[in-house]
C-alpha cells in the first residue's frame, strides 16, 4: 500500500512524492519532475479496492492516476505509475485539471506522428514490437498516429515526397538503421525539393528540416539508436519520443562527378567493411546472421587495398579521439564545436581551404579504411570503432587499419567486443579526427565497395571526405552541410 503526496512548485510545476508504507521499515521516497510525466487519468476505484485498506476510510473516494518515466540501469527507461486519492471530488478534479495544463506546456512533445514501420528488417518483428510495446505508451500519452506498414524498398523515403509533412510533429522510423536512413533520406530530400535547392551541388547549404525523426529498434545492429539513446530497448525510445528528447547529429553527404548519392551518420567504410556488407546485402534471406556469415568469409579473403590517404586535422574541435569520456546529451565538446566552426563559416562560408601545409599524407596498404560520425556501438560491440567519436562537433574520425596478418587482424576485431583501447594495438592502426579527407587508388586497382551506414556504394579510385557540422537530430533532424566527395579519376 502506498501513501501518495503531491506538492506544487512555482518553478519546476508538480512533483511527486511516493512513500512506501511499511512497518517498522524505513520509508523511500519518489521525486518526478513534470517534464518525465506521461500523462494524467482520474481513475475508477472498483469496489473491491474501495473495501480494503484505507480507502475504506472514505464514503466515496476519488483518485487520478499520473504516469511516468522510470529511470533503471544502462539507461533502460520504463512506464510506472502512481495513484492519488481524496475524499473531494473538486480536489481530484483540480489536481487532474493543473497537471494535464503542466504537460500542455512542455511543447517539445510531439502531438501527431507519422509512423513508418519495415516488417522485414531484423528479426522481422517491427510491427509486433510497434503494436504491443509502443503504440499502448503512444495512446497513453495522447499522440495521433499515421501507420505506414513499407513494402518494397525506398518505400518511406518516396512515400515523404508526397505526404503532407507540415501537419506531423515528427517521423517515426520502426526497425534497423536502413529504415533511419531512409527516412533520413526523405525528409532532407523532400525539404531540398521544396525549397529549391540542389542536392547534386556539393557546396549548396542545404535547408534545415524541424522535422523530428524517432527510432524505435527493430533491425540486426541498431547502431544509430545504441550509440544515440545508450540502449537498442523500444519501449526506452519511445520514452524518449514521447517526453519529447532530442540528441544532435553530424551527417555526411556523398557525392559523385558532382551528383548526389547518399547522407550518412555512422559508418563510412572502405575496404573490410564494405567488403562485408557488398556481399550479406545478397543474403538478407538469413537476418541477422548474414553478417557473421559475411564477416567470416570476408576476413578469411584478406582482400587489402593500396593506396595514398591525405588529410586535414579537424582545428575546431576540442577534444582528442584518445579521449576517455564519451558523448553525451548536452556535451560541452559538441557545443564548442559547434560555436567555433560556425565562427569559421561566417568567415569562409562552406569552401575548404586546401592549403597543402595542413594536410598529412600516408601511402600504405590498408584492410580497412573507416571514417565514424559516432562511435558506432551497437549490442555485440558496447564501446564502437572509436569511443570518443562525438556525435554533433562538425568532425570525423579517421581509422586507418594496415595490412597485416590475419591473427593480427583478427585481434582487432575482436577488441570492438571489449572494453580495451579499439586502436592502440601494435602492428599499426590509426586514428585521426579529420575535417577532409582524399583517398586514392592506383589506376590499376580495381575499385572497391564503400560502405555508407548500411548501403552500398561502388567506389571510383579517388575519394575525397570534408567534415563539418550538422545541426540534425535523432529525434528532431535538421539540415546535413557535412560533405563527403567521390570523385573518379
């Protein structure tokens, strides 16, 4: 049984307080700010509770019952609830009324969703996990929704050219981080149509988009959602959705002979990794497991590529990649960035100053070339490619593995499962925050296959990477002026 006080603050709004009654035991107390209520509902007393205990007390008692958000370990989110109760009715009905006008305030929780959900990523659970776990705590918080169940490939991003974006608060994407980027896709091209601008001009400045993007996990990796929310859990996500969170994000943007292919927020992967997904995008019929499968074949090929990579050190930023603590909401890195790269556009605008002092050139042969917008952490790998990656400071991180044994390499691999350094490892991986980045192959290679998050590109023999900001959301995604080149000799 439950004692339940309720206090009004002139600054914060309504907390609650929850004692847990017990005797001859000391009492815990609940404390819950207004911006982490759900929602408000009078409930309805049956007359079995209204027999027992102290609500027997009472001729005709009245109760509301306030959902929340609570807060357990490794970031794992859930619904709870607590009831209050009185004897007066105009009491009951007053709390119910001051609370639901504390919410109404909180106006960056979203209204009206649009929600698009692949029944076929993962472990093709999306639309059970959608109708039992997030679509009750939607209803419950008051959200309308518009379902889209995708049928066919790029069926979300043709879909967002076409609907009415303006009367949705924001998009909701069920399932892996193929479904976020098609949804990604969508929205950044559907606000570049409509405001004219041309996403095959790698220098345009592209139109921020308010419109939220929401994930909920439902794919094999979810590494967008793990390395953004902590956890790959849909009920803490869509937590997070309806209380109205927002994480910011660095985008890249690819392009070819000066024609548009795709954005990116994870993974640009050359070499090992574009290995590896070129060949499992053939094999999508075994889920999850086409990566191991993949990834074993892939890494028993050796396959290496040679060449000459020539960067640009990230001057902007703060901060180190060999830095110990990680991104996090509110970062103070992401935001210093952020002001002093802006300082630098006011000055220069979007070009690159090539001057050749500044750049750094390595010739090698190489396994696996990688630029992270993120850490890229995912279940099977909790601390990423590189931990220190940060999600919204204008910057990437360069990881350059040589070639090496096959022991050796493998021992790289293996450390992305653990808690050691990912790069520090003898026989010569690298690892740079960079601003732009060339990579080229000799004339006689044949090209390889570049991994964008989880697309896949054919690679022309040179590559030409800028880093900067974008001021884009997780859960609010605005525009992406990170450019990333592939330009063919």
């Amino acid at each position: 049984m439950y004692d339940c006080i309720m206090y009004r603050n002139n600054h914060s709004g309504a907390v609650l307080r929850r004692t847990c009654v017990k005797p001859c035991v000391h009492t815990d107390n609940c404390f819950v700010p207004t911006s982490e209520i759900i929602a408000v509902e009078e409930t309805e007393l049956n007359k079995k509770r209204h027999s027992t205990g102290k609500w027997q007390k009472m001729a005709k008692p009245h109760a509301f019952t306030v959902y929340y958000v609570k807060k357990a370990r490794n970031h794992r989110w859930r619904c709870r609830d607590v009831t209050f109760w009185c004897a007066d009715e105009y009491l009951c009905n007053q709390w119910i009324q001051a609370l639901k006008e504390l919410l109404e305030m909180q106006k960056c929780r979203p209204k009206q969703l649009l929600v698009y959900i692949n029944p076929y990523g993962g472990k093709r659970q999306g639309k059970r996990i959608y109708e039992q776990k997030v679509a009750p705590l939607f209803s419950l918080a008051s959200i309308s929704t518009d379902v889209i169940v995708t049928e066919h490939a790029n069926h979300a991003k043709d879909n967002l050219f076409e609907v009415n974006i303006n009367k949705y608060d924001g998009v909701v994407c069920v399932g892996g981080d193929g479904m976020f980027s098609e949804v990604m896709h969508g929205l950044i091209g559907r606000m570049q149509k409509d405001s004219g601008i041309d996403q095959n001009n790698p220098k345009a400045p592209l139109v921020q988009c308010n419109i939220r993007i929401g994930i909920i996990p439902a794919g094999s990796t979810d590494c967008v959602c793990y390395s953004t929310v902590g956890i790959s859990d849909p009920v803490t996500s869509a937590l997070h959705i309806i209380i109205g969170d927002c994480q910011p994000l660095d985008v890249s943007s690819v392009h070819h002979n000066n024609t548009f292919l795709k954005y990116a927020v994870s993974l640009l992967g050359y070499g090992f990794y574009g290995d590896v997904l070129k060949d499992s995008e053939k094999k999508r019929w075994m889920g999850p497991m086409r990566y191991d499968y993949s990834g074993v074949k892939t890494f028993l090929s050796h396959h290496y590529y040679e060449g000459t990579i020539s960067f640009q050190p990230a001057k902007h930023t703060l901060g180190s990649p060999r830095d110990k603590d990680s991104c996090r909401t509110g970062c103070y890195v992401c935001k210093e960035s952020e002001q002093q790269l802006a300082e630098q556009r006011k000055k220069c605008g979007f070009k690159h100053e090539e001057d050749e002092e500044e750049w750094k050139v390595i010739k090698g042969k190489f396994l696996a070339i990688n630029v992270v917008n993120m850490s890229c952490a995912c279940p099977r790998s909790p601390k990423g490619l590189s931990p220190a990656a940060h999600l919204a400071d204008g910057s990437a991180d360069l990881i350059l593995v040589r070639k090496c044994s096959r022991f050796d390499f493998l021992r790289y691999l293996v450390r992305h499962t653990n808690q050691h350094d990912q790069v520090c490892i003898p026989f010569g991986s690298e690892l740079s925050r960079i601003s732009f980045k060339v990579f080229n192959l000799p004339s006689t290679r044949t090209p390889g296959f570049f991994s964008v998050g989880l697309l896949s590109i054919l690679l022309a023999p040179s590559l030409y990477i800028y880093s900067g900001l974008a001021l884009s959301w997780v859960q609010n995604l605005a525009f992406a002026p990170v450019k990333l080149h592939i330009v063919g000799d």
